[in-house]
C-alpha cells in the first residue's frame, strides 16, 4: 500500500519532475539528481517516493525516469494539474482511506488508518503530518474539503 510520505509537498514534486525534464531531459541517475537539487538523498527521497506512486516518475536501479503522466503534470496549467493530481491521489493513502468515510476528522481518520496498519501518522507529530498531507495535496487538488476546524469532506465519487 502506498502512503503520501509526510515530508513531500507539492512544491517538491514541481520543482523534481521541472529538474528532472530540464536538466536532465527526462532521465537521470539519483546521484546526480541529488548533486542537481543540492539536497540529501534523505531530503529527496520522499518526494522522489511520492512522485512514484502518483504515477508520474519510475525508479529502478538507481536511475529516475519522468513518465508520460509526469510530462502531462508538468505541462499542465494550474487547474489541469489540480485535476491530475486529484484522479492520482485517490489511489495512494491517507485518500483511499478518507474517500471511504467520506467526512471525517482527523482523529477518525487516523484511526481508520491504524486499523489498515498504517501507522506512519501515529507519532508525537503525527496529527500535524496528517494535517499537512490532507492539506497540501488533499484541499490544493480539489479532492478534499475543509468544513471546520475538524472536519473534512471528500469531493469524489468513485466511478
């Protein structure tokens, strides 16, 4: 199962697959992309997980490749790339998670996610890392709502 890792942000991801097509033209290995980004792998590593399980980058022995998805995103205007991001996030957790309840807080939610063995949340952290990762990618692409100071409300039904 895969899981929006807490320390990726959108930011990170534009900036990646823009290094990634830019400089590299679409291929390179993680090496020299850590070198290019002028970050630790640790720092990158998240982001370069992320980008993996939206679809829109492949790793594989030790090289970074943009996939068409990728290229899609990152040609995209704001609104189109809030929409792929948005059909992305609905395969990877917290999201299958939260489209299951449908409205939730975010206690509910953490507790549901236990429940699946997804314990990347349950940390002294743990609730902001939630509340950053419904916010940053959930509320930015259009997926999830923010109804009041504890609840959220999923904007997609499942086809």
């Amino acid at each position: 199962m895969y899981v929006i890792d807490p320390a990726a942000r959108v930011a990170d991801l534009i900036g990646l697959l823009s290094t990634l097509q830019g400089t590299f033209g679409g291929k390179t290995d993680l090496y020299m992309l850590e070198k290019e980004m002028e970050v630790d792998l640790d720092d990158l590593m998240p982001i370069v997980y992320t980008a993996s399980y939206l679809g829109f980058v492949t790793v594989g022995e030790g090289d970074i490749i943009i996939t068409d998805k990728g290229m899609e995103f990152l040609n995209a205007n704001i609104r189109k790339r809030k929409e792929i991001l948005r059909e992305s996030l609905v395969k990877v957790e917290p999201f299958i998670t939260a489209i299951e309840l449908k409205t939730f807080s975010l206690e509910s939610l953490k507790e549901a996610l236990e429940k699946k063995g997804i314990l990347v949340y349950n940390t002294p952290e743990g609730d902001y890392d939630l509340q950053m990762t419904l916010t940053e990618w959930g509320v930015y692409s259009g997926l999830i709502s923010r109804y009041d100071d504890n609840m959220y409300k999923v904007n997609y039904e499942k086809a």
